[in-house]
C-alpha cells in the first residue's frame, strides 16, 4: 500500500486543480477531507483520475482513507 501521504497529496492536488475536478465530477470531492473521501466514492474512477495525474493509488489505499 502506498503512503498515506500519496493519499494526500493527491486530494490537495485535486482540489487545486480544475481540470481533476472536472474529471471527478459526481464523486463529492468537496466532502473529502485532507487523507479522507466518502464511502460512495467511484473507486475506480478516482484510482482512474490518479493514474492519469502521476499518481499511484490502490482500492486499498481509498478504502484506506474511507476509514479515516
């Protein structure tokens, strides 16, 4: 699993930029907190956005901050 900080990172970096957020939309990016995102988040969508944006997230690592 990566680093929390991975998790961090990319929720700053999405809530920065408005073409990520474009491309989450429907996934409540404003609800997420700085390492947290809601339990109805698109998973696959995210980790998707991510990959996309240099960033290398897991089902686990959201799942992750699901509980957080």
């Amino acid at each position: 699993m990566n680093k929390p900080s991975d998790i961090e990172a990319f929720i700053k970096k999405a809530k920065s930029d408005s073409s990520i957020q474009d491309q989450l939309a429907g996934c409540q990016l404003d609800k997420w907190g700085e390492s947290h995102t809601p339990l109805d988040v698109d998973l696959k969508k995210v980790i998707q956005v991510a990959k996309e944006t240099g960033f290398t997230i897991t089902e686990q690592d959201l799942i992750h901050a699901q509980c957080m």
